[in-house]
C-alpha cells in the first residue's frame, strides 16, 4: 500500500471496496439481463403459439373471422359517432351561443 491510500478502519482501502462494489453491480446487471432476455423469449415463443393458433382458426372458420372483423368495424364506427355526439353536447353546454 502507498501512503495516498487511505486506510479504513477495517484494514481495506477504498480502491478495493470501490472495486468489490463494481464487481456486485456487474453481477447484478448480467443477472438482470438474463432475466430480461428469459422473459423476452418466453413472449416471443407465445406470441407465435397465439399466432398460429389463429391462423388455424382462420383457415378452419373463415367466415366466422370476415364477420369478427366486420362487427369490430362497426363497433368501432358507432362508439366514433357516440364520442363525436358526446364532443359536440359538451362544447355547446359550454358556450351561451348554443343555448335557446
């Protein structure tokens, strides 16, 4: 040990605790990543179970998908119109213009 290092009261220096605290945050990021990666990878292994699941649904039932997807645009055309009414209901009560 040089006599720039400062000693602590337990004989290490601050290098070496600096150095032991690195080490445990690369631990902990490598650990994390390997989660990460463990998860992303069980996502995409179901995604593509989902996939082909409604593929074969599709290929099985065709009709019944044109008509899933009809019913989802006209459900999504009537909530527009409600919204679009709504919108237009709150400005007017907001204004003394529209008011009789």
């Amino acid at each position: 040990m040089t006599p720039n290092q400062p000693q602590s009261q337990f004989g290490s220096t601050t290098n070496d605790r600096r150095e032991c605290a690195t080490e445990q945050a690369e631990d902990t990021l490598q650990s994390a990543k390997r989660q990460v990666n463990d998860v992303l990878e069980g996502l995409g292994d179901r995604a593509r179970e989902y996939g082909r699941y409604a593929d074969d649904t599709v290929q099985h039932n065709p009709w019944t998908a044109v008509g899933v997807g009809f019913g989802g645009i006209v459900m999504g055309a009537l909530l527009m119109l409600a919204a679009r009414r709504f919108a237009t209901v709150l400005a007017c009560g907001m204004r003394s213009c529209c008011r009789s």
